[in-house]
C-alpha cells in the first residue's frame, strides 16, 4: 500500500519541544492550535476516555472531528515523555478529521497504524525538529512502502 501521510501535513500543523507536565497540558495546547473553541479540548479528552490514547513507542493517539476543510494530520513532539495514563508518551499524533470520502478516511488509518506500529520511524520522528526533517522521513517511508 502506498504511503501518502504527506498529503495530510502541514508546517502549521508540525510542533516541537513542547513543554507540557501532564496529558491536559499537552492536550489543552494542541487544541489550542486547532481551534479556539472549548468543545475541540473536549472533545480530544473525551476521545482519550473513550478509548486509550497511549500506544507503544511513546505514542499518544487522538482525534477530532472538524466541520468543514479537509484532514490533516497535527503532529506534536514534547520536550520530554510525560505520563499519560498508564504509558509514557512523547509523540502525540492527532489526525483532525475534516470532509473526506470513507475509502480516504480508512486508507488515512491503514498508514497512520503502519507508521505507529514502527518503533524506527516513531524514534526517528521524535528526534525530528523541523518539518523539513518529517518530510524527509515521510518520503523515505513512502518510497519502502510504495
């Protein structure tokens, strides 16, 4: 399957060093980038109750849906793992769902697991500190998987 994650990102979207102590913390300043509205950070917390965020690797998962523009991808990376729950995370990947077709939606899924589920990439995406560097890394991945 091809890997089209680059698609997806955008500079605006892409955050280092992120100095956060706990996961509302971390969560509070990446709704923030989102969206000014309170119901974003809400509705990121309830996802993480609905389900665990906290995924191998020091992964943290979560995602919002938006009402209208297309699907991005907001990556941030913390300064430093932090406890989320039960895990330690330091990479939290947060696909912000906007119109998109179900094949797309599903094919967007099928590449984030295939990129979570590697603990290279994950290393290598958490000592990235520029988007040049992700792209690099998303492209190296595309031409393996593609």
């Amino acid at each position: 399957m091809p890997f089209h994650m680059m698609k997806y990102m955008q500079k605006e979207m892409f955050f280092t060093d992120i100095s956060a102590k706990t996961k509302e913390e971390a969560v509070s300043y990446l709704a923030h980038q989102i969206s000014d509205q309170k119901d974003v950070y809400q509705e990121l917390i309830e996802s993480d109750c609905a389900g665990s965020a906290e995924l191998d690797h020091m992964v943290g998962l979560l995602s919002v849906k938006i009402k209208t523009g297309k699907t991005r991808l907001l990556v941030g990376i913390l300064n430093k793992p932090i406890l989320w729950n039960e895990r330690r995370v330091q990479i939290i990947l947060l696909p912000v769902i906007g119109e998109m077709q179900n094949t797309e939606i599903q094919n967007f899924y099928e590449e984030l697991s295939a990129l979570v589920l590697n603990p290279e990439y994950i290393k290598r995406i958490i000592r990235t500190k520029s988007f040049e560097e992700i792209s690099s890394i998303f492209e190296a991945i595309a031409s393996i998987q593609g």
